[in-house]
C-alpha cells in the first residue's frame, strides 16, 4: 500500500519508518507527531542532483525550502550540496542560523520588504530574483558601492500547468513576476543591467506546483529560451542562467500519478540544448527548484485516535488530536491523503472514515474520505505524504500548539525541531498593556 509498510512491519503489524516502530515513536515524544525519514530526503536530494544533468549544460538544483525549513533541514541541503531558495528575511535568518553558504541562496518574492533587501545585501545573498521594477528601485536606493549581486528577472510565460488554481503561477494575471509579453519587461532588464553592482544573470519562472505532465515541462523550457533570444535580439544581452522553477508532482493518494524515472528532466535539458542551437545562442546554465519532491514522501504524521463518531446520516468521523493547524492542505486546496492505522496494520482497511481534528471549524478535515478499520481511542493513525507545506504551513489556530519534528534514520530518531508548550503560545502577549 505504501512507501513505509516494510518488512519489520509485515512482521509485527506496526508501521515503521527509518528502522524504528511509529508506536514506540508516539509514547516517546507524543502526538501530533511530524515524522521524516531522513535517508529518503537525501535520497531525493541525490537523484535530482544525479539527473539533472547534460553534458553540454552546467546545471544547479535549489531545493525549495518553503516546503519545510528548520535549521537540521537547511544544514542537510548544505551537507548534500544544493542550494536553497528563500522567499522571507524569516527563511534567510533561518538559513544563516544553519551557516548555510550564502553565495548558494536565492532570494525569491513578490514584496520584498526594505528591511529584507537590506538584510540580504549585508548576509551576502549569492543572486536575487526580482519581481517587478519598483522593487529594482527600492534596491537600488540601498546599494553601496561595495555590494555585488547577481540578479535574475522573475518572467511569467502564459504557460498554464494543469495544477490547482491556487498552485498555478504563470497565468498572465499571477501576481509572481513580469509577463514576456509586456515590452516593459525588456525595459527593466535592461535597467538591471546597467546598476554596475548587479550583474543580470537570466531569468527566473516557475509555472505552479504538483505537475503531473513533462510536456508542460518542455513548453516552459521551450518559451523560457524564445524569451532568451528576444533579450538577445533587442538588448544584446546574453542571458547566462534560466531557472525554472520547482513543481515537480508527487503521491499523496493511489490516483496520484507523478512521473516516473527522469526522463522528463533529460527532455527538458535537451530542449533548452535544440533552441540554443535554433536560436545560435550560447548554452545557458540551467536550474530548478524543487521543495515538494524533496520532502512530501519523506513525511508522515502520526496523531492519536479520541473517538469515532456516526452521525445520523451515517457519516462516520474519526477524531484525531490533531487539526487544520498542523494540517491545513486539505482545507486550503481540497488535497487528498490516505492514512492508516498504524498499530494496526494488518486489520482490514474497510470502512470509509472522515479523519477531522479538533479545531472549530467544520472545514477542519484532514482527510476526506480513507478507508479504515473501526478506529479505537488510543489508536494511532499515520497520514501518509505530510513532508511538505504541513510543518511550514502550521498555524496556532485555536491556541494549538505545533507539533515537534523528528528526524529518524537507520534505527535512531533525533528531534528536529521541539514540541511547543502552552507558555510559547503566549510568549509574545501583552499581558499588562490596558
Ligand atoms: C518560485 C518557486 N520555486 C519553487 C517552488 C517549489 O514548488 P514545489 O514544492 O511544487 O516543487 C515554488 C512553490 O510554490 C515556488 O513558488
């Protein structure tokens, strides 16, 4: 059924992950529990970085890290050799806490603010990707004559993937980045490159997330570099780096079907390598982005069973100790998961259950339909995919606190990140301010 129902576990009914019994996990540090199987991240780590290659291309894999950022994830990229993007002076402190090289980072965002632009310059970020011309100003008005950056332009190409609305970036009315369509566009570019302490390294574009098809892969690569020539043509520029994005599709349920091998990359490649040719330009370097394909598969969350309810209607509920605040994909984009209980794996999944935390809200639903066995107080139910936006999307709604990260590899599991206490839910309140 899936990923994590390993030998040990065929054995002895109980999920593992990394070697370790989830139940013993759950008495030793509780529940709501973010598990990660740390050798699957690196593994992730180490195939984008094995295949994204072409042996007439220089290519860099940033990992994303909007998907999930504590200090142990960011010093793992280090230690792995990716490079990161970071989109808040919050994941940049993060990144620097981790000593993480700043010449690798790229600094994303629609709304930088003055304070960010400035921490960057004085961290020494390798390359900004800008969004918009104002945004060239308020940089501009910050640069000393010491500063060097390199600077990629964020393009939107009117490619749409087939993605959720929500997750689809491109479109020509997406808040991210200029339109290649707009001749404004070749007006900035060409203001960048005329600061002398920003170098124009190429162009930034990402066309949204979970992308099931390579074609749209290709389209983009392809529209990217008829951009490159336009730049080219009109300005004389040559554009030395694209970097396209992450959106790299992965299984959160059985109808999920996400490309397999990495075909799908080579192609890319191969296209930007065709319309070089075609166009007589020099060979670009080439980046991506991914985040999700990094870390949703490495993630489980392990929550303890309150209750099972029927209604009237005959729905069935199970009540878990968790909520819409440790995970909230499935109230913000209607995103399927399957899950399991995971003492108990080799009872029969049967029964259709609604699996609901305990916020105050009747959208608080983690997963919409799974097929369960009659759910006890005291069971523990694994969701399965959580590695990705569920720990860097978790809010304190309710006064929840978040739950701790676990790393667990090869037998041992090391706490990434702590469980929060009542006191961190009021450490920033007033208490005497009327
Ligand atoms: C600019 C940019 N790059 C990369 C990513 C990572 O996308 P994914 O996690 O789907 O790979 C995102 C996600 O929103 C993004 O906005």
């Amino acid at each position: 059924m899936n990923y994590y129902l390993t030998q040990d576990t065929t054995q002895t009914g109980i999920l593992t992950m990394g070697g370790l019994d989830v139940v013993s996990l759950v008495k030793r540090f509780g529940t709501p529990l973010y598990l990660m199987d740390e050798a699957h991240i690196r593994h992730q780590c180490q195939w984008f970085t094995r295949e994204f290659k072409h042996p007439q291309l220089e290519t860099e894999v940033i990992y994303a890290s909007k998907a999930f950022l504590p200090i142990a994830m960011a010093q793992l990229v280090a230690q792995e050799g990716l490079s990161l993007d970071v989109v808040s002076g919050g994941e940049l402190y993060t990144a620097m806490q981790a000593q993480f090289p700043m010449e690798k980072i790229y600094f994303h965002g629609n709304n930088k603010s003055k304070e960010e632009l400035q921490l960057l310059l004085d961290a020494g970020v390798g390359t900004l990707v800008l969004d918009n011309a104002f945004e060239l100003d308020r940089l501009v008005s910050l640069l000393q004559p010491q500063h060097q950056l390199k600077v990629l332009l964020r393009v939107n190409p009117g490619i749409e993937a087939h993605t959720h609305e929500y997750i689809a970036t491109t479109k020509n009315n997406s808040k991210f980045g200029l339109s290649v369509f707009d001749p404004e566009t070749l007006n900035v570019i060409a203001a960048i490159a005329a600061v002398p302490q920003l170098t124009f390294l190429g162009l930034h574009s990402h066309i949204g997330s979970q992308i099931f098809e390579a074609a749209s892969f290709d389209q983009h690569a392809s529209a990217i570099m008829a951009y490159v020539n336009t730049i080219h043509q009109t300005l004389g520029l040559e554009v030395q780096a694209i970097n396209l994005g992450g959106g790299f599709g992965v299984r959160y349920t059985a109808d999920d079907q996400p490309l397999e091998g990495a075909d799908y990359l080579h192609t890319m490649l191969e296209s930007i390598v065709r319309a070089a040719q075609t166009y007589q330009l020099k060979h670009p370097k080439v980046m991506i982005e991914p985040g999700r394909a990094i870390v949703a598969n490495a993630g489980i969350t392990l929550y303890e069973v309150g209750n099972a309810k029927t209604t009237h209607a005959q729905k069935r509920y199970c009540f878990v100790d968790g909520s819409m605040a440790d995970h909230i994909r499935t109230a913000l984009y209607q995103a399927r998961y399957t899950g399991i209980l995971a003492n108990r794996v080799h009872d029969a999944h049967e029964h259709p259950y609604t699996v609901t935390g305990k916020a105050c809200e009747s959208g608080d639903i983690i997963i919409k339909e799974t097929l369960l066995p009659h759910p006890q107080p005291g069971d523990v139910l694994a969701v399965f995919s959580t590695g990705a936006y569920h720990y860097s999307m978790a809010s304190h709604y309710n006064r929840l606190p978040k739950p701790p990260v676990v790393f667990v590899r090869d037998g041992k599991a090391k706490v990434v990140v702590e469980r929060e206490r009542f006191d961190d839910l009021t450490r920033f309140d007033v208490k005497d301010a009327l």
